[in-house]
C-alpha cells in the first residue's frame, strides 16, 4: 500500500496524517483524524452524508482524495461548535425537530451553513436547492426546511 | 417473565397541580440526543473503536442458487495482516438463525440460495487487507436455474428450495358468505415492487472478547434481546456468556430486525481473540440486510349500487427470498387487513409467501400492510367509479366505526375514526390551484422538461390500517427499571431499558413519561443493553405504547414504594407521592436510592385461527388517510408530488412535534414507493445496490405535508398513545397512485409508477391466471 503524508488547515488547526494514496479525504477525517462527524452513508457522492467545507467549497469528502486535500482549509461539523457552544445552525436544527436518527445531520448541518453564508436569505426554492444534495431517510425534510429557516433569521440576517 | 402479572390500568396523568415540570407528556418536549448528534459527536456503530481492533469482511455468493464444490482458503490466510479466515466448517455448532423461523446458516456450506449471502470471513489489520484476503478465497460453484417467481414457486414440480418445500407460510381469512354475489363488481391484479429501507447508517457493530470466553457486542439493532437468543446459540454460547449493548442507530425501517453481521462479528472476534469492528459500505448494504416483500395480488370487489360493500376476494402472493425472515407475520398482516379500514360482510383471502432465490424479504415500515392497502385503495377507487359516487363518499360511506368487525371478526374497540379522518383530510387546506410556469416547481425540475404545457394536475385519496404492538398471541412485554436517588442538586432518576432509539424518538417519549409521572425533571436514560430485561422490538410502532407503559409502570412502583418510606415517618404524609420529591423537608427519604424493575404487558390476543383466520387477534388498530395532489407531464410521463395531505389517528400525541416529524418522514417513504424506490432484480441478482441506482426521495422531490393530527385516546394504551410510526407510510403511496391516476387515465396498476407506465398506460402483468381468492398453488399460465 503507497502511503503519504498530507497536512491539513483541519478545523482550524495544522493536522498531519499519513494516509494511503487511494484514500478518501472521508476515511482519513475518520480513521486517521479521529473526526467521525462526517458520515459514510453511501460512498459515491449522492447522500452528502460526509458534507464538509473545503477552502470555502461545499464537498462530498467521500469524492475527495485525501492526498488531493493535501495543504487546505477543511472545516467539519467538529469545526462548527466554538468551546462547546452550539453553532445556530446546529441549534435551529435541535429547536425545529430536525434531527430523527442524525446520520445525514452532520451533512446537513455543514450544507445549511455553506448555503447561509453565502445566502443569508434564501428562499424555499433555494433552500431545497441548494439540500438537493443531501438525503435525509427519517424526517421527509419538512423540519429541515423549517430549521434552515429559523437560523436564517435567527443569525445571518 | 409469568403472564400472570398484573394488568395496569393506566390512566391519562393525574393532575399535578401542585407539582410542575417542564418535557411532560404532551409537550414537544426536546430529544436528549438532538445535541450530540447536530455536533457529530454521536457514536453510530460504524464510529466505534477499541484498542487493537481488527476489521472484519465477508465474501458473499455471486450466484443466485448454487451448490457450493469447494472452498480454498489458503492463498487468503497467507495474505499480509489476515488474522483469521473462517467458512462453514470453522463454526461452533451447526446452529440455525433466523427472526421468526431458524432457516439460515450462518455460512453457507454446501449450497447458496441468493446473491449475496454470506460464504466465508475475514479478519485482518484494516479492511483493505481484509477485501484482498476476501477476494483471493477460491470458491467452486455449480450453479443451478434459480427460482425468482414466487407463483411458479408454488406449483407442482418447482424445486425445492428448502427441505419442507417452498411455502413459507399460507394465511385464509373466510369471514360471511363466501359466495357472495353484487350488483356492481370491480376486479384486478396489482403489483408491489421490491423497496430497501435504505436507513442511512449502513450495518455495523463492534465485538469485543472478554477474558471469560464470552463476548461483548455493540451493536446498531432494532431489538437487543431478539439478537441474543439468535446469536448465543450460533457461537455455542451460553445467553449469560454474550452481552449486546445498543450503539448509535442510524435508522432501521424494519431492515434491522433481522441479524446481519452481528453473528459474524463475534465469531471473528472470538476466534482471534481481538475486537472486531465490520461495518458495511452502501453496496453490501444491500445485500446484507432483508427488503420490503415485493407482492402480486388479484382482487375482486363487490358493491351495491350506491357503493356499500358486499364482498372482497383477493389472493396475495409475496416473495419471501431465500429464507424466512418474518414472512409469515408480513403475509399475516397482508391478508388481515386486505379489505382495509372498511365493513365488508363477507370476504375470502387466500394469502401466501414463497422461498424463492430472490434476497430474503422481511420487514418494513407497514409490514404487509402497505402492499395490500395499495391494492384494495386502487378498487376502492374503481368502485367508486363504478357507482358514480367520489372517492371520498365512497370511504365515508364504508369507513370502520366503533364496534364494527373487520373480515376477521375482530371488532373495533377504542378508537375507530376512520370516515372522521377521511373527512377531515378532505377538508384541509388545498394547494394553490395553479400550475407553476416555472421549471423548478414542475416534472422534470432543474431537467427544464416543461413551463407548464402537457402538464395534468390531479388529485387521489387514500386510507390505510394495521394494528399496533405484536399480535395473534405473542407474549409482548417491555421492561423498565427506574432508580430513584438524590445528589447534592436534588433528586435524579435513572431510567434503564433495552428499548431500541432508532431515530423515532422512544428516548424523548421514556424521558416525558418519567418527568410527568415522578414530577421532576431530572431525568438520565442509562444505555441500553442485555442486563436489563428484554423492551421487545422498535417495530409494529409499538415502543410508545410498551416501553412507555413499562416506564410508567415502574415509576408508580417507586413512587408507591417512597410513599411506603415516608409513611413510616411519622408525618403527614402528601396525597400525590410527587411532593415528596419536590419538598426538600422529604430529602431524607432517598438516603438510599429506591429502584424498581417494572414489566408492562398489553391485553392478550387471540392465536392466528389457520383454517379461517378468524380471531381476536390485534390489540388495538392504526388508521390514516392521505389526499395527494400530484402534477404530471404527460408527454415525459414525470410526476411531481405537489402537496400531501393526511390526517392521522394517533391515540394521543406524546410529543406533537415528534410526532410531526414521523408523519413527514413516513410520507416521505410512502412517496419513494410511489414513484421511484425499486431494488431492480434480474436472475435473483440486483442490479442497483447504490444510492447512485436506487432513487430516493430528496428535499426537491418532497411537497409540503398538511397533518391534521387526529387524538382519540385509546382506553387500554398508556396516556391513550397508540403510536404513529407506520400509518403515514401505508395510504400515501396509493394515494399519490390515485391522483396520478386521475391525471393521466392509465390504469397504473404497480408501483413504483414508471414514466413508461404513464405515457404508454403499461400494465404490469404476472403471467398467472388467478381467481381472486383462489388457491395460488393452482395458477395456471394466463
């Protein structure tokens, strides 16, 4: 197995990490990083399961190689909660009934955060837009989308 | 556990007028886990580690039915970090497993019945090395011509898939005069397609040896006990010897009643003596846990000119794959409730599931419910028709009532609303009546199909029932023990089952039942796990009504217990047992913590009757209606569900917004089978194990829900809590079928809804010729 080592801007701070060369950047965050927030739900980039921010990119880190992601900034939903303090999209999520079993929260959670960043007053059509990517198999999406509103309001405005 | 335990009335709780706290029953009280699981620190069992632990694989058959020649492991075993490769010769005992009937190996040994099952395993440092090791195990096959139609199954001559033959379980519901005849009559086959759970967290668990020979599993399970009495007697273990502990669940549907890698995750811990962690990906997902039953039914219904129901016949068949799994009580559930929430004099169900080389089908949301209910929906909309009445009179003139008998003589007892709540969906808000001329909002979405033009915009009803807890004799009981004790801050209880939080959110409803019937607030849920007794299963939508029967249960012991305590103090002692609780003059009463073990049994039922299947045989019932708004581009035969609308019986909402969110969630599901979930086989063999081939539904293809959340509170359950789980996912498929049905004209007689189906008006055809109500081991080709 040909490995490497890679060193990240991981959540704020320098990590380094040997990982294989055929690895994603998904299995390093969990296996190598010890960061199990991201989730490995389906493995091809359909479910957004293992959403996370890749120097200000929204990515599937399960279609990112590890070895590609070498020297950027990458921020999970670990990176979200400063000292313990929910982030408001977390929050919103807990106070709208968001969240059933939580496999696709994490994902979520750091999509409904790209998306507020870059629009902090989405309409619903851009709201389920912009989830499109992410499959919640519990909740049918209707708390998500009342979530992404309440913290729309509640923070970015 | 004696049967013989008393019964508790349960009443509504009594008022606290003078103690107050918040997160009671009633209140959309905050889940305990919400917080843990936004920030990603929730532990899913795929996120386990321990010290030293190896990676865990299986290699599974390529072949649908074959018999197995050899198996060479010696090339594997030589690869780099393999610890241990094991097939069927290598296991402890000969041991069957198996949800309801033991039928299945836990390797195959000398023949495979379907793609995927389970050949031989690996352990190796990572799993990479695992993978390799896997694939360099030679196996010679010999396959044989599998058996994938269930009818054919069941003729004369079909090879035996399994020494018995190849009938899992047959049911006969004959209830009234079964030669009934009507003025106006309805008839045709139906079709269900194979759907996956597709609960989002794949399988996974982490075994651990322990120094006295016994092992310790984590594991992502809908019900632990059920798991141990399979599992122990397949590692030839002793139950004491094996401990499960409930990991993170990442969502369950029914796909994790059965065992998957639980079995061969201990085996492979206990024979390399390190913990093993397997967990699957996606694809193997798909092979590795059972699947909806896919169903073929023939209906036939007469009516009385003005639409009364006269009769229902009908035979179903469902595919049961290559072992059991709970078949018999899916195709049980399949012909009790085949006439629906209607009074039908006189009916005749011949129900009948058959082994095939298809993937083992078991449970799933609705549990045999959901297939009969898309077809007797379907006719009951043809009738409708027939008699130049709608589709809502139709279902309130029919509708159950209290006392009424469905076909197998059980009356309804409790709660029964069933023409309430098709009249109140029928009255909820509508959408707006226009068709959008934007894309986005139209078939086809970001495609850009349509502004607007070969767009149809209908409407269709449905209504669905099924039984709540286990039936037809099952001794069902959960298990809660309650400690009581006091710290520095005041007291505390700790509450311990084994109840299964798979995401429905059974946490917050023991959590709100403790806080109301203790009167504090400080409530803390111990893991779940195999040293406290047995919550039976996070299924039927039973845990509300069990577990928080069982917790309640053990709180008023306590609370009758500290009563006792203060009695012999000497003072006046409060008539609500809260106070003690509230007053800190009283704290000397928890000096030692005061703990109970309650078990919580809802009435008996009837055993299954086999020659009529008539009996008392369900504890109390379900019911829900749905109006489904769809628009359709006929020219590319791509639907858009644009508003759902349900109203649903529920008992008694615990939690309002849980409550919500499981009606939303079920729709969701309801949605996918209606027009776009199917696991597409072709020789037994999958041909779309991947999230990227198995469509479901996403946050564009989901409508707004409408839920008018109807409370009856039943006497018998706890607080009047029914549960709400299934219904939400039984009448929405057939009600989307219904309203693209009255778009587009086509008969539309399977789901999902293909877009070939829509615009060539398709119709799915088995190839058997069958009278509804007929035996179907005497089909003959059509």
């Amino acid at each position: 197995m040909t490995t490497r080592t890679i060193e990240l801007h991981l959540n704020g701070e320098r990590r380094s990490a040997e990982v294989a060369t055929h690895e994603s950047l998904l299995t390093a965050l969990r296996e190598r990083f010890g960061l199990a927030g991201s989730k490995n739900a389906c493995e091809q980039g359909e479910c957004g399961s293992c959403s996370v921010i890749m120097d200000g990119e929204l990515v599937c880190s399960c279609l990112v190689l590890a070895a590609a992601a070498d020297g950027k900034q990458v921020r999970t939903v670990e990176g979200l909660s400063a000292n313990g303090e929910m982030h408001p999209v977390q929050r919103a999520y807990v106070e709208a009934g968001a969240v059933q079993c939580g496999f696709c929260t994490p994902g979520l959670i750091v999509a409904t955060e790209a998306l507020l960043r870059a629009n902090p007053e989405p309409s619903e059509a851009e709201v389920r837009e912009a989830l499109a990517g992410n499959i919640c198999r519990c909740t049918g999406y209707g708390r998500i989308l009342e979530a992404v509103q309440r913290a729309a309001k509640g923070t970015y405005r | 556990m004696s049967r013989s335990a008393p019964r508790l009335t349960l009443a509504p709780p009594r008022p606290g007028a003078r103690v107050k706290v918040r997160g009671i029953v009633g209140e959309s009280a905050e889940r305990p886990d919400a917080v843990a699981k936004v920030k990603g620190e929730f532990a899913y069992a795929s996120d386990l580690r321990e010290e030293g632990m190896l990676a865990g694989h299986t290699l599974r058959s390529p072949h649908a039915y074959a018999r197995i020649r050899s198996i060479d492991v010696t090339r594997a075993e030589r690869m780099p970090g393999v610890r241990a490769v094991m097939t069927a010769k290598d296991l402890p005992t000969r041991a069957l497993f198996g949800l309801m009937k033991r039928d299945q190996p836990v390797l195959a040994a000398d023949v495979v019945r379907y793609v995927g099952e389970p050949v031989a395993l690996v352990a190796a440092d990572d799993m990479d090395q695992a993978k390799a090791a896997a694939r360099a195990i030679a196996v010679e096959y010999e396959p044989l011509r599998p058996v994938t139609d269930p009818v054919a199954a069941l003729q004369k001559g079909a090879p035996k898939l399994h020494p018995q033959g190849n009938v899992i379980e047959s049911v006969r519901v004959a209830y009234g005069d079964l030669g009934a005849s009507a003025e106006v009559v309805v008839s045709g086959e139906y079709e269900v397609g194979m759907q996956d759970q597709a609960a989002l967290g794949p399988e996974a668990g982490l075994a651990i040896p322990r120094v006295d020979g016994g092992v310790t599993l984590h594991i992502a399970t809908q019900w632990l006990h059920e798991d141990l009495s399979q599992i122990a007697p397949c590692l030839g273990l002793p139950e004491e010897k094996v401990r499960l502990v409930l990991s993170g669940v990442g969502g369950a549907f029914g796909a994790r009643e059965d065992l998957s890698l639980q079995i061969h995750c201990c085996l492979l811990a206990l024979r390399t003596k390190r913990p093993v962690r397997m967990a699957y990906g996606r694809e193997e997902s798909f092979y590795g846990h059972v699947h909806r039953h896919p169903a073929r039914m023939w209906y036939e219904h007469g009516a009385t000119a003005s639409g009364r129901l006269v009769y229902v016949r009908a035979t179903l068949v469902l595919d049961g794959g290559a072992y059991a799994s709970s078949s018999g009580a899916v195709i049980a559930n399949a012909a009790c409730f085949a006439a629906g929430p209607y009074r039908v004099p006189n009916a005749l169900i011949e129900g009948v599931v058959a082994y095939t080389n298809g993937p083992p089908n078991g449970a799933m949301r609705g549990f045999g419910a959901v297939q009969s209910c898309f077809a007797y929906e379907a006719q009951m909309d043809r009738l409708a028709a027939a008699c130049g009445i709608g589709p809502v009179a139709i279902r309130v003139l029919n509708g159950l009532r209290e006392g009424d008998p469905i076909i197998t003589g059980q009356a309804m007892e409790g709660s029964a609303p069933v023409a309430e709540i098709v009249r109140r969906c029928a009255e909820l808000p509508a959408s707006s009546p226009e068709i959008p001329s934007d894309p986005l909002l139209l078939p086809g979405g970001t495609g850009n199909l349509t502004h607007g033009e070969g767009v149809a915009r209908a409407t269709g009803y449905a209504a669905g029932m099924k039984n709540v807890c286990y039936s037809h004799g099952f001794d069902d009981f959960a298990t809660a023990r309650v400690r009581l004790e006091r710290d520095e801050t005041g007291a505390i209880a700790r509450v311990h089952t084994a109840s299964a939080e798979v995401g429905q959110g059974v946490v917050t409803v023991m959590l709100q039942v403790a806080r109301t019937e203790l009167g504090i607030e400080r409530v803390q849920l111990e893991t779940p796990d195999t040293t406290v007794g047995s919550a039976g299963s996070s299924s039927a939508s039973r845990q509300t009504w069990m577990s928080g029967g069982a917790v309640q249960a053990a709180c008023r012991e306590v609370l009758a217990e500290l009563r006792e305590r203060a009695m012999s103090a000497g003072r006046t002692v409060p008539e609500d047992p809260r106070e003690l609780l509230a007053d800190p003059s009283w704290a000397g009463l928890l000096d030692e913590p005061l703990e109970r073990t309650a078990t919580y049994r809802h009435r008996d039922t009837d055993p299954r009757d086999k020659e009529a299947g008539q009996s008392n045989g369900h504890v109390a019932f379900l019911f829900a209606a749905h109006r489904a708004t769809v628009d359709v581009d006929l020219d590319t035969g791509l639907v858009r569900v644009v508003q759902v609308a349900t109203a649903q019986d529920v008992g008694r909402a615990i939690n309002p917004l849980a409550v919500v969110g499981q009606i939303e969630g079920g729709i969701a599901q309801g949605l996918g089978l209606a027009v776009m979930e199917e696991i597409q086989l072709k020789d037994g063999q999958v041909r779309n194990a991947s999230f990227t081939d198995y469509l479901l539904p996403t946050i564009l293809d989901m409508p707004p829900v409408v839920a008018d959340v109807v409370e009856h509170p039943h006497p018998d359950a706890p607080y009047g809590a029914k549960g709400v789980g299934e219904p939400p996912t039984i009448s929405s498929t057939p009600a989307i079928v219904a309203a693209i049905r009255a778009a587009t004209g086509k008969p539309l007689n399977r789901v999902p809804v293909r877009p070939d189906d829509i615009v060539f008006g398709t119709e799915a055809r088995s190839g058997w010729k069958i009278v509804p109500g007929q035996d179907p081991a005497k089909a003959v080709r059509a």
